[in-house]
C-alpha cells in the first residue's frame, strides 16, 4: 500500500536518527504494569511502540513496571504476553522493573548521601497539604533537612517487615518552589507490606512510578520513552533522574553519550466505554461483565471473544493516527474496521435467529439435496462447502409477511423468491394459531431454477437464507450492544453504575446453525450470511453450540 505520511512521534525519532544520537540505534519498550489486562488504549501504544522500532530497525522490549505489589499479579503478567503476541507483536527481551529493585536501592542511598533524598515522617494529607500551588510556593517539610546518616537509618528501616505502611517516605529534595509541582520534593520510596508477585518478602520499600520508569529506561538502554499526554508535566522530572543517575554511573566510571528521551502522544478513549483499569476492575468485581473477556469489555481478549481480528484492531488504530490532543474516538470507525478486515475472511454460512417453519409443499418428503455454497465470494480460493437442502426449512420470521407492502422483497402469498444456492420458490399461504401468529409457511419449487440452471436466470428480487430442520443445528447466540449508553462516559457526572445500558446483551436461544457452522473454532471468523459476522463463544462445546455477534453488517447507529 501507500506509505503513510509519519506520526510527529516517527518524525522526531528519524530527527534523531539524522542527527546519529545513541549511535543511530532505536529501542523502544512496551511498559504495562500488571494490575490489569490490557485494553484497546492499551493496543495503541503498543503499535506506537513496536510499529516505530520495527519500521527503523531497532527492537521493542517489553517491560513490566512492577513496582506496586499491592496491586499486580501473575494473572495480569500472562495475559498481557498473550494479549501482544495476539496483537501481531514480538518483544525483544522481557524485563521486570523489580529486576532493577537493587539499582534503584543503591542510586537512592547515593542521593541521600549527596544531600539529594531525605525521609519525611509526615502523612501523605499532611505532605500534600505543604505542596503549594503552581502560584504559590510549597513549605517545607519539617524533616527536610535530616542528617545523611539518619536519613541512611531510616531509609534501612523502611525496607524492613515491622516498618508500618505511610509512617514514612523517601523524597527527593529537590525545589519546594519549582511551578512545575512534580519537583517540589516527590516521593520516591513508599512501604508496602504486600508480598511482591516476582520478589516476595525480599523488599518493603518500593519505588514510585517517576523514580523507576526512567531509571529503567537507561538500565535497559531504551532510546525513545513514547507514552501518553499525562506525562508531559512529568517529563522534566525523568530527565533530572536521568541526569542524576548519569552523574552517579559517571562516578563510577561506567556512563557514555547515551540518553532516553521520552515522547508523548494522545491517549485513545473510545465512545460508550470506559477505559480506566480502576473502573474495568469495578466491572468484573461487581459481575456487571461476565469477566475481563466479557465480549462488551474494552479488553483485547474480550475483543478477541467477540471476534474482532487483530488485523481490524491494528487498521483502527492506524486510522485514528497520532497527536498532540486528547479526543474521543468513536466506536462506529472500530466497527467499521472491524467489517472492512472481516468482509475479507468471513466463511459464509446460514444461520437462523428467529426460526419459522417453511415447508415446500411440492418437494419429495424424503428427499435431500448436497447444494455448494462459496465459502467467500470475496476470495475465491476459500473454497466452498455443503449444505443440504430438503422439504422442511427454517427461515427467518422477519421474512414473512402475510400482508406484505409492495416493496416487501421478501416472502409473501403469491410472490417468488430465491432461496440462496437452491431454488425460485413460489409462497402459497400459511397456517395460524389461536392467537393469529404464524406457525407455518407453504411454498411450492420451481425444479428448473436450481442456482446453476438456465432457469435461475429469471429476475427474482429478494434473495433468503434458509436451513434444513434436519440438518442443521441448535445454538444460542449472543447479541451485544454499546456496554455504556452514554457516548462519554469520562465527563458525565453521574457514578458510572448509572451510565450502563441496561440492555447491552441478548441472549438467543432458539437459533439454529447449518452443520458446517458446527465445525468451527472460537476465533474463526463467521458471517452469518444477511445477519452479521459471528464467531464461536469460548463456552461453545459441540453439545451447546454458542455464537458471538461480533458486529452486525451495517452500521444501525448511522443516523
Ligand atoms: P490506568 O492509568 O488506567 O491504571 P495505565 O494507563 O497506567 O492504566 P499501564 O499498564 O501503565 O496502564 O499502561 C502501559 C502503557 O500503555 C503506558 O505507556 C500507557 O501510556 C499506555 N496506555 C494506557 N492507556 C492508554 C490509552 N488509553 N491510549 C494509549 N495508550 C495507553
Ligand atoms: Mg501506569
Ligand atoms: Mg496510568
């Protein structure tokens, strides 16, 4: 294809490359903290940061910023590598942040001894409450001006099992007055006392986010930083740690011209959803979703459930681009790719959601049929499969009418229509209950208009899909809708149990499958021919069929 003109983020690592900085290597790195599983956000700064590695030849780590045991899990730590390799992506190395807990240690026992760190005893209201305003400058803390060797004392003691979590900090001294409020002493080291998922007992004292994603950044020798906007006011900050701790590798001999940089991009949110790992866990916690892949979450594996396909995924993500400026993207163009990418692999099959009778009054009570349907009419190569054709059918009870307006293409008294890959029928009548709904359909077969005869030819303007009652197969499908049922969910004010849609699953248990349709795994990717695309549930079994609506074949939500 053509090539994409490049996000400002590739723009300035090819600056940097022109310019030989590093010595023209590129290393990137996928730093999700294993507290959640990854979502579609997610997703984006994952092609951000592979697709710019492999796009200049440099490699993309992938790194687990586990440095908040109170929080993180091994659970966490599996699907995130099996949610991007299923993405498309391959790390380099995997590293831990916690692989760096004695660096870190040993670099902030160096600040204390430079004057550079001390131990503040306050509470965190109290610390917050000196903090100042951008305007105004903050106050000192009272324990701001320790002696090296106390601070040394009670930086040791905080990493033991009796130090009580909040009854002290490690903070950097760096500027109570500085507007940018990340430099008016940060806390580097807080207590927890939660074993750790990687390190156990092993540490008590853990360092916070703006203590160690830079400081790893240089261990591992990560070139371009790329994250989201919120972590523009804390960019200064990571560049005086790297400062720092390029002062103290310099002391020991060991530093050279290299440098990270970080660069940051704009977070994707999407309509109708949330995105925020504290609001998913409330989600799954409270069994509002049936689980992080509930087919409604936001999550790559929910969205794998459902069936999107990875390529659709990368497509959206790529046609939403890069900037500088927060925005709301809308979950229309995700369906879109996801229909674009889907339309191209979909097996074609016939399924019926809301079965009636249909019965072809002249047709041989026991006689089948073997009928070819093309697998794909968009790939030839796809091949075809059969589907048995017989008297007794079942077809939608949408497509009857019994009193059916003129532009009514489907089936009515008196009217043909064409049964997809079989015949031109003729419809007769029907039979009612008691309460007048319709219970069967009569038609009669015209045997010279077999798809593939001459007689076929013949215009006919509605096309069905059918199934043969004895062949096919029970199935339960599951129809989904926007989980939330308001567009932004981030800036309305009511709590968010408010904002669910209360209707956002349907479940359908009276639907029958053709047989090839039974063959198929979760993952495979299904049109139900005139309905939608679809995909087997992970609950399927051969004995309880189970279909995701992946999404329908129109957008309903155009206006
Ligand atoms: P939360 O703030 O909800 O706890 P997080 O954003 O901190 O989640 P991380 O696991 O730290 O989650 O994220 C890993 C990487 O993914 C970070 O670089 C982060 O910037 C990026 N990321 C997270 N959410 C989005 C998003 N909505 N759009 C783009 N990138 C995102
Ligand atoms: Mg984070
Ligand atoms: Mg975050």
């Amino acid at each position: 294809g053509e090539k994409k003109s490049l996000s400002f983020v590739e723009q300035m690592v090819e600056a940097d490359l022109a310019e030989g900085k590093n010595g023209g290597r590129i290393q990137t790195r996928f730093p999700p903290e294993p507290n959640g599983y990854l979502h579609i956000g997610h997703a984006k700064a994952i092609c951000m940061d592979f697709g710019v590695a492999a796009r200049h030849g440099g490699v993309c780590n992938l790194r687990f910023d586990d440095t908040n045991p109170s929080k993180e899990d091994t659970e966490y730590v599996d699907s995130i590598l099996n949610d991007i390799k299923w993405l498309g992506f391959q790390w380099g190395n995997v590293y831990y942040a916690s692989d760096y807990f004695q660096q870190l240690w040993d670099f902030a026992v160096w600040l204390i001894k430079k004057g550079l760190a001390y131990i503040d005893e306050q509470t965190s209201e109290q610390i917050a409450a000196q903090k100042g305003t951008p305007t105004t400058p903050g106050t000192p803390s009272p324990y701001r001006d320790r002696p090296v060797e106390e601070n040394l004392e009670l930086f040791n003691k905080m990493n033991t099992a009796e130090a009580v979590e909040g009854s002290m900090v490690l903070r950097a001294k760096l500027d109570m007055a500085n507007p940018n409020m990340h430099f008016r002493d940060p806390v580097i080291y807080r207590i927890i006392q939660t074993p750790h998922h990687r390190t156990g007992t092993k540490w008590h004292a853990y360092p916070m986010y703006d203590f160690a994603h830079g400081q790893s950044d240089y261990f591992e020798g990560v070139t371009h930083s790329i994250c989201t906007l919120e972590f523009v006011p804390h960019r200064p900050l990571y560049d005086k740690f790297v400062d720092l701790l390029k002062e103290y590798e310099r002391e020991q001999g060991r530093d050279t011209d290299y440098r990270p940089r970080q660069i940051e991009f704009n977070r994707l949110n999407l309509t109708y959803t949330v995105m925020s790992k504290r609001k998913l866990h409330t989600l799954v916690d409270e069994h509002l979703v049936s689980g992080w892949d509930d087919p409604r979450m936001p999550t790559v594996c929910a969205m794998r459930r459902r069936g999107y396909s990875a390529q659709s995924i990368r497509d959206f993500i790529d046609s939403i681009g890069y900037t500088k400026f927060d925005a709301l993207n809308d979950y229309a163009l995700l369906e879109a790719a996801v229909r674009n990418d889907l339309n191209k692999r979909a097996c074609r099959v016939s399924a019926v959601l809301n079965p009636v009778k249909l019965v072809i009054t002249n047709y041989p009570e026991d006689r089948t049929e073997e009928l070819e349907a093309v697998n794909n009419p968009e790939n030839e190569a796809d091949g075809t499969h059969n589907i048995t054709f017989s008297r007794e059918l079942w077809i939608e009870r949408d497509d009857f009418m019994e009193d059916a307006p003129k532009k009514f293409f489907r089936m009515t008294p008196g009217k043909e229509v064409r049964l997809k890959n079989a015949y031109i029928i003729k419809c007769t009548g029907c039979k009612k209950d008691n309460e007048g709904n319709v219970v069967e359909i009569y038609a009669e077969y015209d045997p010279d208009s077999k798809t593939g005869m001459e007689g076929a030819n013949r215009k006919v303007k509605g096309t069905l899909h059918w199934l043969s009652t004895k062949h096919c197969r029970p199935a339960e499908v599951r129809l989904y809708e926007r989980l939330f049922s308001v567009e932004n969910t981030s800036a309305d004010e009511r709590d968010f149990h408010e904002l669910l849609n209360p209707d956002s699953l349907k479940v359908l248990t009276q639907c029958y499958v053709e047989e090839y349709a039974a063959t198929k795994q979760p993952g495979d990717f299904l049109q139900f021919q005139r309905i939608g695309y679809f995909t087997p549930d992970l609950d399927s079994t051969p004995d309880k069929l189970v279909f995701n609506r992946t999404v329908g074949l129109k957008d309903t939500w155009a206006k």
